[in-house]
C-alpha cells in the first residue's frame, strides 16, 4: 500500500482496519467477507468487524451513537489506522464519524475505486477512474473530512497520476467534461475498430462474470490450446485481477477466427459511478455475438454472483444477447452445482484444462453452427448477388473467371439455400 507525504513522496506503510457493516432486513455476512476480500486485495490487514442490527440507518453517523463509541475505543486499543463502511457514506456522516474515532473513514466505494485507481493501465482506463472518482466526490464536497484530505495520502485519495484534486465545482465540472470528451474520442476510435470487425465478419464472444472467477484463466486456456500462448493476459488469484478489456483473436480449424475479450470483472455494490464511467469499455459486450458467463463453482455463493453479474449484463443493454454457462474451478468444488439458467452448461476447470476442448467446441457450435463452407460462382450479370455476400457473408477468397465470380466463403445457412444453384464445388 502506497501513501504520500506532504512533498508526494511515497511512504511505504502496512494499513490496519475494521470493518463496518449494517444489517437491516437480509443477512450482509457475505457482503462483509466480500468486503474483507476487497480490503485485502488493496493490501490492507482486517483486525476486525462489527455488524450492527438496525430498523433504519443513522443520518449523522450511520450506526447509532454507542456503536460509535465503541468502535472508536477499539481503533484507540488496536492501533487501527481506518474503519471501512461497508455502506456508502456521505460527505457529512464521514466527518461525523471520524470527528468521533479519531481515524481515518471510508466506504465501500471508495475502496473499490481506490483499488481501480491502483490496477489501471491504458490512459483510458486511467481516465475512467478519474471520472468515477471525481463523479463520487463531487456531490460529498460539503463535508469531507480526513478521508479524502491529499495531504494524508493513501486509501480514498489516490488517482492517476497523483495529481492533487482541487474542491472547487467548477474546476471539478470541468475536469469532468474534459474526460467525458477524452473518452467519447476513444469510444469513436472502439466503434471505427468494431465497424471493421462486423465488415470482415468475424465473430466476437466476450467473457462475462464475478471478479476472480476465472476469466482470464479460461482466455489463457483457449489461447494456449489455440497456439497463441504468447498472448496470455495477466491472471492472478485475487479481486480485480483485470481491469482493462484484453482482446485476442482465437483461429480454430478451417480458417475461422473470432474475437476473444476478457471483460472486467463484477461485485456485488459496484458503485454506479464505476459502472457508468466504464460503460463504454463494457459497450463491447453489447456488441458481442456471444457471452461465456464464467462461474466459480467451488464458491458457496455463486447463486448471487451470478445475479449480481446478470444485473449489470441488463444494464449494460446485453441482457438478451447468446449466452454460454461455464462453470470454472470444477477441480476444487466439492459438487457441481445444478445450472438453472436455462441456457446451455459447460462444467470446466482452466487450471487443469478438464473439459476446455468441450468449452471450445460449444463456442465454435454456437457462433460458426449455422455456417456452411462452399465455393459459389456467380455469373458477371449477377453483380447484385456478389454484393450482397460480400456484405453478409465470411468470405475467404475472391476470384475473377470466365464464368464469373469465383467466391470461397462461410455463409449463413439461409442464405446458401437460397444460393446454392450457384455452387461449383458442392458444400464443404
């Protein structure tokens, strides 16, 4: 864990905290072991936890005045340098609050940001984090106490760069507008790339689901079985392990090629800021003709990983689109888990590589299926049927002849039912 000083040198310093959490109606035990696994990937040492039993939050402070207490006497006993809400907290409460502990305060939020802030690599992913950042502090300008004070340094402050965050709205305002407009160019430059992609007709699947449950695994598995291992992206055993889209284009038998792109992963409280700041990045999974929704079935809870990740799938506007079901981490899970999604089920393990090859050729199935390989010959005074296969079709080759034009291609079954008087060599 990284802090800076007055002079934004950094101070290499071990982080201790506890964790906060409110249960009003459904049990939040989850949330908080979610919560600790978020601390810990961002290097901070959970001493403890509270969770208290509430009819409705506390305005001022969230949790009520004897809890407060409480826990600022167990910060005094512990040596605790901050308290971690699993909540969001407002401006106001997070002055509240360490007014009366003594510590440094934040949320859930922020530590999911803080996290993103640290992991991001493109300048776009840079900026999308800046924007979420500045998006969650703007309205919380009014009230902020330690927890997002530069001069402290470290968790809830840290952005790219290191820049110093000025508290003025219309700085702020402007700051925001300028990524926006960083970002729509970038988006512009996605969708030239994506228009390219549809024009050559290569198919696109996208990996979808739960940070760490395996996606990047799964990807590097497909590569290494495809003879692309030295494109492998980066998978570590930890919470937002990828942050940046990775794209790699998969070549299977018979010359097909498709788009392979590992997504970044979701969490239950993705903080809206987040979801919409990278809503651009994730476009592509709006655009993909297939989803493989990774699941981590060693995981108890993987019910509500995967409702949590179905939900952001709807916003995203991809809720309808092809999905596949795989079911990572088979080689550590007590039992398979019963699928329920009513889409079709692989049962796979990218760490050993059980059942990959089944995972590919259900992939393969659903984008290539309906495909037939034939060679056409299309008479000259036909030039209205070339054009169209050459805007619908996967073509492979073109040639001139006597006859006409010659057109090596994948095409959709329909459409090569309707062309098939055309076929020179027969079907492939």
């Amino acid at each position: 864990m990284l802090r800076f000083n007055d002079s934004n040198e950094i101070i290499t310093e071990e982080y201790k905290a506890i964790l906060v959490g409110i249960q009003i109606e459904e049990d939040v035990s989850y949330s908080m072991d979610e919560l600790e696994g978020l601390a810990e990937a961002d290097s901070i040492e959970v001493s403890g936890r509270i969770i208290q039993s509430l009819e409705k939050p506390n305005t001022a402070t969230l949790i009520g005045k004897g809890k407060v207490e409480e826990l600022a006497q167990m910060c005094s006993n512990m040596e605790i340098d901050m308290v971690i809400f699993n909540e969001e907290l407002s401006g106001v409460q997070m002055r509240n609050l360490e007014d009366s502990i003594g510590v440094r305060v934040i949320d859930r939020t922020i530590l999911i940001l803080d996290i993103f802030a640290d992991r991001a690599i493109s300048k776009e992913g840079k900026l999308q984090i800046e924007l979420a950042q500045l998006q969650y502090r703007m309205p919380r300008l009014t009230g902020f106490g330690k927890s997002l004070s530069r001069l402290g340094g470290g968790i809830g402050t840290r952005g790219p760069g290191e820049k110093k965050l000025e508290t003025d709205r219309r700085h702020i305002s402007k700051r925001i507008d300028d990524i926006k407009a960083e970002l729509k160019k970038a988006a512009k430059n996605r969708q030239t790339q994506r228009s390219g992609r549809e024009k050559s007709h290569i198919p696109v699947v996208a990996l979808v689901g739960y940070t760490n449950s395996g996606k990047s695994a799964v990807m590097n598995k497909l590569l290494a079985m495809t003879d692309k291992e030295e494109k492998t992206v980066s998978s570590q055993n930890m919470l937002f392990a990828t942050l940046d889209p990775q794209h790699r284009k998969i070549s299977v038998e018979n010359g097909s090629e498709f788009i392979l792109i590992d997504t970044v992963g979701f969490v239950s409280k993705l903080p809206h800021s987040l979801v919409e700041a990278f809503k651009s990045t994730l476009e592509e999974v709006k655009y993909a003709d297939l989803l493989i929704h990774v699941v981590d079935s060693s995981y108890d809870n993987r019910d509500f990983q995967i409702e949590v990740t179905d939900k952001v799938i709807d916003q995203l506007g991809a809720g309808s689109k092809r999905k596949l079901m795989a079911y990572n981490k088979i080689d550590i899970a007590e039992e398979l888990p019963l699928d329920v999604s009513g889409h079709d089920a692989v049962y796979i393990s990218a760490k050993t590589g059980e059942n990959m090859e089944l995972l590919l050729s259900s992939v393969k199935e659903k984008i290539f299926g309906k495909r037939i390989h034939a060679v056409l010959l299309i008479p000259y005074d036909r030039g209205a049927v070339t054009s169209y296969l050459c805007e619908n079709a996967e073509i492979i080759s073109m040639e001139y002849e006597a006859e006409g034009t010659l057109i090596e291609g994948r095409f959709d079954r329909n459409d090569y039912e309707k062309y098939k008087s055309f076929t020179k060599d027969g079907e492939k």
